[in-house]
C-alpha cells in the first residue's frame, strides 16, 4: 500500500512524503511512486503516529449496553487512535488470570485497534485485598483500580512494593472517600449559587500527596489519572524535581471546560468534576512545563437513561474518543496556547514511553497512524457518534479538524465516507 501526498509528522516536525507499507510495516518514507501498488491519496492531510489513549472505559465484560469492545474500538478508531488502554471496572473485573480471560477473548475477537487491559490494584476494587498480580502482570499494561481510590495506605504500600519487583506501573484513580460528603460537582461557586452538594479539591489532591510519598519511599513507578485541581499539579510538579517516580494524565474537558461551564444536565457531570478556571490554567501551565506528561480521554459512556437525570441524579462519565483531538486542536493549538507538537507528544511518544510500548511514523515501525484534515469545520453531533456513549459537554460545540482515515497494522481500519 501507498499513501501519497500527505504532511507526514517524521521525528518532530513534519514533511511532505509517501509512506510505503508492506506486511503490517512501514518500508519506505520517500516522494517517489511506483506503478501497480494500491495508492491512497492524503494529499492535504496532517498524518499523525496513531493516539494512545491510556484511560478509556470499554465497559466489556459486564455493561455490553452502555459501551462494547467492537463499538469502542471503532470509536476510537475514528478518532485516531490506535492503542488504547481498557479501564477494569467491569464484570468480572480482571483480578485473576479467569476473569481477565473473559475480557481478552472478547478483544481478541472484536477490537479492531490494539487494545490492552488493566488489571485491578485490588480483588473487586474493593480496596482489601490486593489481586493476583504476579499472575496478571504479563498480560495487562498496569495496574488500576479505576473508578475508586485506594483508601488503605497499607494495601497501597504492599501494591506498590509488588508493582515495582513485578516491573509495572501503579496507576491511581485518587479520591479520599471520607472528605466527598454526598458531592457530585466541583465544591465551588456554581454549587453554591444553584444548591448543588460539592466534591472538595481536596478529596483528589490528599490522596496524591499520600501517594506520592509512598511512591517516592518504595521507588514504584507510579502515575495519577485525571489530574483536575491546581494543587494536584503542584504536589506532583515538586515530587517531579525531588526525582520521584511519577507522571500523570489530565483529559480535554479539564484544560478546555471549568465550572463556568456547566449547565444542568448529565452531560457535564464526569468524576472528577469540571474544576475552578484557576484550577483550569493551572493544568495549562503543567502542560507546558511538562509536569502533565500526557492527555487521556478518560471516554466513559453510559446510556441515555443513566445520563438524563441531570446533574445530581445522572452517572458520572463522559464520552470523548471521537472528540479529543478536534477540541485540543480548536481550542488550545488554534488559539496558540498549546503547540500541535506539544499535544502530539502527549497523545503518542509520552505515553508509549511511560508504558513500553513504541509510537511513531518511521521506517520499520509498524503502520500505525492517521490523517486529519485541520481545515475542516463541522459541528459536534453525538447522534453521528460510533460509540454506544452519546454523553459530551462538547455537544454542538464547532471545531476544526477531522480524521480522514486510521491505519493499524498497516490496514485501513477506519475511513470517513
């Protein structure tokens, strides 16, 4: 196969080439063009390595009726992104090697990207006993207990101590459940102003300052996910310079939407809650001063139902494959607040540094990558959405830029018709 024409990001910084593939791989990266090859013309697109998504809910096994791997993967695929990293609370969730085996048969079967399993931090995430981890460890990226924090220091502590001599990351959902008190929004002026019961920044940051001694006292590998508060950022921008072990993950709503935003509807509601505008400039800043090492999705879909009880009533979670890069672009690269190579780097080279796993358009790379026409102009309907998840606050929102087709393993899985 050939693709032709395109801009293609090389290294850093982008040039006009073809990429030449053959058996899954990238086998030449030149202007040139050969008669009889199955020719793609890019001509006019940005062609980007394909995004890793580190946090994405694919609710199977379990909740089939909110999300399934099929439905997920070609969401994701429609998005850009080719590696994405299945949160595990699900039914069964993967804390011994028979219940992560439910999970993989069905990717196995179904994912049309790569897709890759957590296992749980604890048996049934429920915080007392640690998981066979020893016996999951091969087959999962990390180790999370998604959707709830630990709250035992000690069984945090033993995890940790397992996850370094086991050679993975820790990767913590953090939130103190003794200082939530019943919230379900940020504990800031819009609660206040319309009676909403608020979840106080503290519940995520505590459990990051405890975390974070802990990693920097056993040497464990260890990353925070959707980093939401200016505190957050703070404690793990000093924990970075003392040389501890940690990055971590924020998701477009936090750097794109804050309180000012929200409206009345389940559609803005997402664990943790849309923040302070402080607290959103402070994620700015850690992005660009690298304390923020990468950006998550953190695409959690529900269905109609669950999500239309507004703000109080409705489940947590948000959809976001179909829409992280378009908002990025919009609002943050467009704007000159954040560099295109910036957000590059966090959706690609970052997280596949942090996880072991390789990104990148090169010769001899697997063919991994997708091509964005960045002049385009359209406005964000989910009822166009692949995934089952039609939840966003993003909800007809104008953006520019849109995925044009996703090659994985050197085939076109994904291609806008």
């Amino acid at each position: 196969m050939l693709f032709t024409g395109g801009d293609v990001f090389v290294d850093g910084k982008f040039q006009k080439t073809n990429i030449r593939i053959d058996q899954g791989r990238i086998i030449s990266l030149a202007p040139d063009l050969a008669v009889g090859e199955e020719v793609t013309d890019v001509s006019g697109y940005s062609i980007f390595p394909g995004f890793i998504d580190v946090h994405t809910h694919l609710r199977e096994p379990g909740f089939f009726y909110k999300e399934t791997i099929k439905s997920g993967s070609y969401s994701a695929a429609r998005g850009g992104y080719t590696t994405v990293f299945s949160m595990p609370n699900l039914d069964p969730c993967p804390d011994t090697p028979a219940h992560l085996a439910v999970q993989r048969d069905i990717i196995d079967r179904d994912a049309v990207i790569r897709v890759i399993p957590y296992g749980t931090i604890t048996k049934g995430e429920k915080g007392e006993e640690l998981s066979d981890m020893e016996e999951i460890a091969e087959h999962v990226c990390a180790f999370s207990d998604d959707g709830r924090g630990v709250q035992n220091e000690e069984i945090m502590e033993e995890a940790m101590k397992k996850a370094k001599a086991l050679g993975k990351v820790i990767c913590a959902h953090c939130e103190d459940n003794s200082l939530l008190r019943g919230g379900y929004i940020h504990d800031g002026a819009y609660a206040a102003s319309h009676g909403h019961r608020g979840i106080c920044s503290e519940s995520e940051w505590k459990q990051i300052d405890r975390d974070v001694a802990l990693a920097e006292k056993i040497g464990c590998a260890y990353h925070v996910c959707h980093v939401s508060t200016k505190e957050s950022v703070e404690i793990i921008r000093k924990a970075k310079k003392r040389g501890v072990d940690v990055t971590c993950e924020t998701a477009p709503h936090y750097l794109t939407l804050d309180e000012n935003d929200l409206q009345e509807e389940g559609r803005f509601k997402m664990n943790p809650p849309l923040r302070s505008a402080e607290d959103r400039l402070a994620l700015i800043e850690g992005i660009k001063d690298g304390t923020i090492d990468m950006i998550a999705t953190d695409h959690a879909p529900h269905s109609q139902e669950e999500k239309s009880k507004g703000l109080e009533k409705s489940l947590m979670g948000v959809v976001g494959l179909e829409t992280a890069f378009p908002i990025l672009y919009t609002e943050l690269i467009k704007k000159n607040v954040v560099s295109l190579e910036r957000i590059l780097e966090m959706m690609t080279t970052a997280p596949a540094r942090r996880f072991g796993l390789k990104s990148g358009i090169a010769v001899g790379s697997q063919a991994d990558f997708c091509a964005y026409d960045l002049k385009e102009k359209y406005v964000i309907d989910p009822d166009d959405f692949l995934s089952k998840g039609r939840s966003t606050p993003f909800a007809g929102r104008t953006v520019f830029g849109k995925n044009k087709l996703t090659v994985f393993n050197g085939k076109i899985v994904w291609q806008d018709k």
